[in-house]
C-alpha cells in the first residue's frame, strides 16, 4: 500500500509542478498578446490623432491666407491677445460658434468689438 502512495505522490508532484509551469506560461503568453494588442490600438490612436492634429493646422493656414500681413506679436492696445493688429483676425480659432475679427473702438477706455458676433472685449473686462 504504501508503494501505491508514493508511486502516486511520484507522478503527481512532477504533474502538479509542470501544470502550474504551463499555466504560468499560458498568462505570460496572454499577457503579451495582450500587450501587444494595445500597444497596436494606442499606434493606431496617436496616428488618428496626429492626422486630426495637421488636418487642424492646415484649416488654421487656411484661415489665416487672407492676403493680411499678420503681426500677432506687437498687439494694439484694445485687442485681446493673439490678435492681429492690422486685420483683427485672432492667430487659433475660439472654441466658440464665432470666427472673431476684432476691430477697436474709439472711446475713452480702449477696447475692441468683434464685426461678427458683436462681442466687445477690453482687457481690463470682458464681455
């Protein structure tokens, strides 16, 4: 009886050990095509994200081929940043429905109203 045990205890210790080496090797194996198969996604997303990049760059040169001479660096007073002194047209489009133009105002407190929304702005308020 006891030779039945240990053969036993025998071939199920090297089954036992060789089963957890198989399924220790099955998840690493998971794991990398796992690995992979993001790493594949995140390629595919920053290509996505790099052509939504330039194609906004591109709408932005577009934009911005008015025949105008832009000067965004030496802003008039009145003018919010990023505009152009001489056409008023900002350097990036807002995040809002407006293309803005900005034109300044005549007045005692310098500011700036903008041709399409009418949106006023002066850079001590604004509206």
């Amino acid at each position: 009886m006891r030779e039945y045990f240990f053969l036993g205890a025998a071939v199920a210790i090297p089954l036992v050990i060789l089963g957890a080496f198989l399924w220790a090797f099955g998840k690493a194996i998971f794991s990398l095509f796992t690995d992979w198969r993001l790493g594949k996604e995140l390629d595919e997303l920053t290509q996505q994200s790099e052509a939504r990049r330039d194609e906004k760059r591109r709408a932005n040169e577009q934009r911005l081929d008015t025949g105008c001479d832009h000067d965004f660096e030496s802003g008039a007073f009145g003018l919010p940043p990023n505009a152009c002194r001489n056409c008023g047209l900002e350097k990036e489009k807002s995040t809002g429905p407006c293309d803005h133009v900005w034109r300044v105002e005549q007045g005692p407190v310098p500011r700036s109203t903008c041709e399409k929304c009418g949106r006023k702005y002066s850079e001590i308020v604004s509206s």
